[in-house]
C-alpha cells in the first residue's frame, strides 16, 4: 500500500471541479487523483532534488500510481463560501461597475488527517523516498488558499469507505472524480485521441492541438488548462471521470445538526459595528438620513413581528416610553474624522438576539433615492439614487470596540452632530431649561450629573467637522417620519463633563436614536 496523508492548517479546502464555474460554488471533493498527481509534478519541477530524482523517477513514480484508483477517509466538512465584489474598472449608471464573485470551499478540522490511499500500489524503495520528498514540499492543493502540510506512508489504520463503485447508501451522494488513465491505457487511446484533430487542419492548429496530447502520460498531465480549453477539450484527454460514493456535505455540520441548540444570550451582543463604503460617502450631516435608512434595511431583514428592539413599539404599535432607551440606536460614525461616515453603529442596552444578528450578518447595502425633480415623480429613474456598501466587522460589547470613539469610555464628551432638546421650552433662560433636560435624561439612563458648556465658537453653533467648522444649521436636523412634533429646530453644540467615566455610546434629546444628539468620547 501507499498513501498520502493531507493536513489543511488553516481549516479550508478550496478546489473548484473540473468544467465546473467558480461562482456555482461547487468543491471538488474528495481531492481528484488528476490533482494530487500534477501537484506531485508541480512539486518536482519547483522544488525537487534534481541531482537526487531524475526525470525518469518522476515518470515511474506517476505511471505507478496512475495505474490504480485511490481511495479515501475524508473529514467531516462544512460547505461554505465568501463573497466579493470585484471591481472592473468602469463606471455604469454613475457607480462603479463591479462582478460578484464567491469563493466556495470545505471547511474541515485542521489537525484532521485527509487519507488518498492506493491499496495495489506498492513502491519500491527509491519511488517512495522521492514521493515522500515530493509529499514534504508540496505547499497547497487545490487553488492557493488550500495550504496542506502532506506526508507519504506505506500503511494506514482504519477504514477507507470513500471507493469508486460503491453503492449510494443513505447519507451518502455520488461525486464524478477527474482519474488519470493507465499509462497503458493512454498508449492506446492516444491515436483515436489525436485523430479530432480534423477541424484544425493547418499546420500551427495541428501544432497546438498535438501539443495537448503528448507521448507520455507524465506530460499529459502536465498541459495547462488553459491550452486544453482552448483547443476544445470538454475533459482532460489523459483523464476519466469515476463515480465514487461520499458523505454529503452541507452547510452545517453533522454533529452540529444534532446537537440541541445552545440557549441564545443576546446580553453578550449589545453592539453591532459596521464598514460603510462607496464613492462618495455620506456626509456626517446628513447623520439622520443614514440613521432611518439603517434602521429600516434591518426591520425589512426580520421576520414578523419586528422585534420592539428595532421598531421602538411595543406589542400595540405605540412607542416605547423608556426613560433608560433600551431599544435600538441607529448610529453614523466618522471614524477618520473626515466628515464622511465610514461606519455604522446598531446599539441596544438590553442586547440583540438572534434573529436581529442574522438581519445584521445579511445587511449588504444602503440606498437613498432622493426626491426628484417636480414633474418627474411618476418615472422610473435611478438619478438621485446613492448608494453604499455594507459589511458587518461584528458584535460585542461597547469595551470590545475600543478603537470606536463612540463607544469608548470617557469623563469628556463632545458633539458630533447637534443636541435637539426633545421638549417644548416653558419660558426660562434657555440654555438653563436645556440643561435640566440633558441631565434628567442621563438621570434616567444611570448616569451622573454632568456639566454642560456649549462647544466651539459661536455660543454653541459650530461643530468640528472634518478638520473645519460647521454651523449646526448645516446639519440635516429632521426626522422623515410625519406628523411628527420636533421642540427644537435648530441645535446646539455642546461638551459633557462627568465626575467619571462614562461608556457610550451617547445620544440624547430629540432623534438621538437616529444619530442626532450624538456625542464623541475626548
């Protein structure tokens, strides 16, 4: 017996099967013979030993193990994929063109040992010191990211139940495996082979065509893909396909399917923080905007009921009156200070269960359709539409976000987007009727007492932003809901100090769940 024992440390396996589309997400599994026996040819021309293993070794060595099927013990795998959106470096529709892409693989166990084993084979001395040379230097099986740490044995405990032939027994699904034929197989089907030639009959067509049939069968797995495509080739003509019987693979492991699901603590995920991209990004003035569009592409992402952690209303449809804001924040974060918001923070004191966290880890865009032109309502058109890219960096707690200054904690803090009292004014000095506000509301949070100044030039006016100062007039300072009665339409700037420490985020008065009111830790 020989055997090839493959280890994959980082857990995954990509490898897309032959005449298969990356983006159908299949994975050749288990590996194919035609692969493991070209990444043993790779490996030679790479890496060998030259002086030690000549080419004529390399050739007894393949024409052995080709002379026999493999069989298998596989790992338990999860199917699993990644997306990417690759741009193509053009604009369409204003907005730069981009493909999708996903990148499929088989997520395993990195100490599990995947077993290839020829059970007819058996090497001689010399074959097996260069196959066991060739097993140490392979680097990766599959595409690039397959890295495996491989070894070669003469001997193998345990069963082997991964064959060609066998039957499809219950939990078990078919897989057509790319096989390289016998040498002597290839010897005689390589006339027939050549004779397709008929449609290329001029002399570099035949060149090119001949070159993707070589005399050996060594150098016919050697031929790239690309010249066997394009040639015409729908198979590998030094390769056939065998149906061998394996365990089905899913998204979810067995075991897991299995096992009783774990009671879910959202305790554990008050914080949800996310990347914004796109060309141009949005302002930080435009705060509410973004805080209304986040909060309703997540409530369109759950199923009925809405949560009251997102929607704000309890069963009967009327607002929550919760003097300690326990549902949802929605709120826009300028991370770089720039003046353009590049993240996205979803925040509730109680937590987020897990049906809001699947809504988050499906969020992949925002978009504002702006009002159009008068005359224009009744048309279909996508001018005025922006749009964003959204993926989620994660969950956790506001200490586990300490490069956020919105949450971080603080003794300072200062606006970054203006405060709106969030009642009418009963005819005192103004700024003294807005203090008592803010500190009831943090009163009501569990909060101490802070001191309160108006922040920046001009009595409380201007904001920083990006570098420069903005009038708090700037910013956008209206919900879209309607009907809705706002006390204050004009904001102020403002800086909190606490006797201690504070963990934000904070956001108070009128629309603070939507990123007005919204204050930095200094």
């Amino acid at each position: 017996m020989f055997a090839l024992l493959f280890r994959f440390p980082c857990g995954r396996y990509h490898a897309t099967p032959w005449g298969r589309h990356v983006n159908e997400g299949a994975v050749a599994w288990p590996p194919e013979p035609y692969r493991i026996l070209r990444a043993l040819i790779a490996t030679w021309h790479r890496k060998a030993d030259k002086t030690r293993w000549s080419e004529p070794a390399l050739h007894r060595l393949i024409e052995t193990l080709a002379a026999s099927a493999p069989v298998y013990r596989l790992p338990e795998a999860v199917h699993a994929h990644t997306r990417h959106y690759m741009p193509q470096g053009s604009l369409e529709g204003g907005r730069e063109r981009t493909s999708l892409v996903f990148d499929a693989f088989y997520r395993v166990d990195p100490d599990a040992e995947l077993v290839a084993a020829w059970p007819d084979s058996t090497l001689d001395a010399d074959s097996f010191a260069l196959a066991a040379h060739l097993a140490s230097l392979i680097g990766y099986l599959g595409r690039a990211e397959s890295i495996v740490v491989a070894r070669a044995v003469d001997h193998v405990e345990g069963e082997l139940p991964v064959a060609p032939h066998a039957p499809i027994a219950p939990g078990l699904t078919g897989a057509d495996v790319l096989t390289p034929l016998t040498a002597a197989r290839y010897a005689e089907t390589r006339p027939s082979l050549l004779a397709q030639n008929r449609d290329k009959p001029g002399s570099k067509g035949r060149l090119a065509f001949e070159a993707t049939v070589p005399l050996a069968l060594t150098d016919a797995l050697q031929v790239e893909t690309s010249q066997l495509q394009a040639m015409g080739w729908s198979r590998p003509p030094a390769a056939r396909l065998l149906r061998y019987a394996r365990p089905e693979v899913g998204p979810q492991s067995p075991i897991h399917r299995s096992r009783p699901a774990r009671p879910d603590d959202p305790s554990r995920f008050s914080v949800a923080r996310f990347v914004l991209a796109g060309r141009p990004l949005p302002p930080i003035t435009d705060a509410v905007k973004i805080g209304e569009v986040f909060r309703r592409a997540l409530m369109a992402r759950v199923d009925e009921p809405v949560p009251a952690v997102l929607s704000g209303r309890d069963e009967a449809g009327a607002p929550l009156r919760d003097p300690r804001h326990a549902h949802a924040f929605f709120l826009s974060e300028d991370h770089d200070e720039d003046g353009f918001i590049d993240h996205l923070v979803l925040y509730a004191r109680p937590g987020l269960d897990r049906s809001v966290r699947r809504a988050a880890e499906s969020l992949r865009a925002l978009w504002i359709n702006d009002r159009p032109a008068r005359g224009r309502e009744e048309e279909e058109t996508d001018i005025g539409r922006r749009e964003w890219r959204v993926a989620l960096e994660g969950f956790g707690t506001p200490a586990q976000f300490d490069n956020c200054a919105l949450l971080q904690p603080s003794q300072t803090w200062v606006s970054v987007t203006p405060y709106l009292r969030p009642l009418h004014l009963k005819g005192g000095d103004p700024l003294e009727e807005t203090c008592r506000m803010i500190r009831a509301e943090c009163k009501g949070r569990g909060w101490h007492s802070p001191q309160i100044t108006l922040d920046g030039a001009g009595a409380g006016r201007n904001i920083r932003v990006g570098g420069h100062t903005r009038n708090v007039l700037a910013f956008h300072r209206f919900r879209s809901r309607r009907g809705l009665t706002q006390p204050d339409r004009t904001g102020l700037a403002l800086r909190l100090e606490f006797p201690e420490g504070i963990s934000g985020p904070m956001a108070l008065g009128f629309g603070c769940h939507f990123g007005l009111g919204l204050f930095r830790a200094v």
